[in-house]
C-alpha cells in the first residue's frame, strides 16, 4: 500500500529534473501522475512519457502561462481519471538563467520568470481549484527556492519569481482553508539537474556553508512532496519548507 493509493496529481515542467522526479515518486506511493510539460519532443520527454504512462498515468502538453492551456490539462485529468487531489507547481523558468547583475537583466527574460514562476503558478491554482473544492479536499505544493532566503547575487528575475510563488503560497493556503484544500512550498537548494548544469559547475559548488556538506539530489527534494501530497500533512498549511542540507535556517 502506498500512501497516495487512489490520489490522482498533476506535476508541471514533469518530463525533466526534479519535476521528473517527483511525478515518479507520486507515482511510486501509488498515484495516478499526470505529466504535463511545455515540452514532450524531446528523447529524455518521450522516454519520462513511456514510463508514467506505463504506470497508469498521462502525459500533457502545456503552457502554465496560458489559462486555456491551464484550464484544459485540468479538464483532461478529470475526464481520464474522475478527480484531482494534488497539484505540484514546479514548472519555472531556470534554464539557462544566467547569473547577471540586476541592471543587465533583459526585460524580456524579468516577464518570462515571473510568467512562468508566478502566474503559471497562479493560473495552474484556479484551473484545479473547482475540482478539489467540489471534493472538500486538495493539496498544492508550489516550487520556491532557498535563495530567496539569502542575499544572492544575481538572477533578480528568478528569485523575484520564487519569492512570489511564497507569496502566493500563503494568500491560497489563506483563501482555500475554508475548502479543506491545503498549500504549502517547498525551497530547494541548489540541486544536481540538467538545468542546474546550464547555469555553472555544479560539481565546483562551494557547500562549505551546508552541514551536510554536499549539493542536492533530486531524491533529495521528493519527500517533502510526498508528505504534503499525502494525508499525513491535513493540518498544515501555509508553509515553506527549505531543503538545501541546512545552508539557510528559516
């Protein structure tokens, strides 16, 4: 028996790194995984595709910063499996993102951080929301960042993004409590993913400030969602959780 038997969940930016990650372990407590994903054409995408759909789950093509598109991958989870119980909003712009002094950011990059990180998160909230407040029940987990809660240099336009989706976090958990829909975040410290690779030598990060002395993994990171996904967390709410090996205390 897994502890999300019967739940079904929704995982953004799910075909790669740590939404990868998560969609299998939901899927290894027993929950039925939707895979929804900006991209599916890609091998690593194809390949996540199989293997959830192999083990009951779908996969989706969408766009968080669009609500139709929103709107739509909630419609498709419902229709195929009856119900939504769990949301993961972890689909961000961090790919790629350079490390660039406030000023140098360019505009364009500041929108696209915020539409995906913020809005899409946003958006991704009210398209689930009808089905769990039908249901008296829900959880939503949103993706922050630990360097939020520090004093990082560069990538305003991301941490800014991250810093809304706490913001977020805890005007929902406020708002949904009376529907018995729980949203807490989850912040993770720097982690070992394709992206992270994108933005330096992840093998070369300085984790002499970490007591546990070593960068994270995405397993590291699954966890948290597994306990906020499951019934174990009906009493909390509101939350952000750090998991970067105790480089920041919160």
């Amino acid at each position: 028996m897994g502890r999300l038997d019967g739940k079904v969940a929704i995982v953004t930016g799910g075909a790669k790194g740590l939404g990868k990650a998560f969609c299998f372990g939901l899927a290894k407590e027993g929950a039925k995984v939707v895979m929804a994903a900006h991209r599916l054409d890609t091998d690593e995408a194809k390949q996540a595709a199989k293997d959830i759909e192999s083990k009951g789950g779908m996969t989706l093509e969408v766009d968080v910063t669009d609500e139709a598109s929103t709107i739509a991958m909630a419609e498709k989870a419902f229709k195929k499996f009856g119900k939504i119980d769990i949301l993961v909003n972890n689909a961000a712009f961090y790919y790629g993102v350079g490390r660039n002094p406030f000023h140098e950011v360019d505009p364009n990059d500041w929108d696209k951080a915020l539409a995906v990180g913020a809005k899409g998160a946003w958006l991704c909230a009210k398209a689930v929301f009808p089905y769990m407040k039908e249901q008296k029940k829900g959880k939503i987990i949103n993706l922050s960042s630990d360097t939020v809660f520090a004093p990082t240099k560069g990538m305003i336009n991301y941490i800014t993004s991250k810093a809304a989706v706490i913001g977020i976090t805890r005007v929902l958990a406020g708002e949904l409590g009376q529907y018995n829909i729980c949203v807490n975040a989850i912040a993770p410290g720097y982690t070992d993913t394709p992206a992270s690779w994108t933005i330096g030598n992840v093998a070369k990060f300085d984790t002499s400030d970490t007591p546990l002395g070593r960068v994270g993994k995405p397993e590291d990171m699954v966890g948290a969602v597994i306990f906020f996904a499951s019934d174990d967390s009906d009493f909390i709410s509101g939350q952000t959780l750090i998991i970067d090996g105790g480089r920041r205390v919160h």
